[in-house]
C-alpha cells in the first residue's frame, strides 16, 4: 500500500459516521495493491480511450465520459494488476532493510 492515511479504516471513521464508514471500507479491497494506484490505470485507460482529443466545452466531457463509463462497465472490465510481493522487491529494494552478517 502507499504510505497514505485514506489506506486505513480509520481515516474514514474520523470522516463518517460508523455506519457509512464500514460502507466506504467495505468497497475498497487492497490485498492486490493499491487502490490509488489502481484508480491511476483506470484514468489512464480512460485518456487513452476517451478523451485523448480536444474537447471544447465541459459538457461534451461529461457526457463522453458517461458513455465511456456505461461501456466499461456493461464489458465488466477489470485492472489485471500483477505487482507482487517478489515484484516490489526486485524493483523496489533499494527501500527494503538488508541484513549483513
């Protein structure tokens, strides 16, 4: 996970009431990684496929951005994230402690 307090249940308790804060956790499953970093592929895939064009009015936006949602979402799509463990450090050891002996 990135170091960011919305990662933890607590941070939604401190801005819900307990009801809507379990809710909001609930919807959110980060044991394949981070969920920003998720929403980040999402955005990207939504440039790319929508709107890597000059749009001139913000209304056009909205409404290209609605059929794209609706579209997305009819075809079920998902992130295929592969970023394991072993991957993170590979790529990121240079942040893991290493024990000399």
């Amino acid at each position: 996970m990135d170091n960011l307090n919305t990662h933890k249940a607590s941070s939604f308790y401190e801005a819900f009431l307990p009801e809507k804060a379990k809710q909001v956790w609930d919807r959110f499953e980060s044991k394949h990684g981070s969920w920003l970093n998720m929403a980040e592929i999402e955005l990207n895939v939504l440039n790319g496929q929508c709107l890597n064009r000059r749009i001139d009015n913000i209304e056009t936006v909205k409404q290209e951005v609605a059929a794209w949602q609706e579209h997305r979402n009819n075809l079920n799509a998902k992130i295929n994230w592969q970023f394991t463990t072993e991957n993170s450090r590979i790529k990121l050891k240079r942040l893991y402690p290493s024990i000399n002996n």
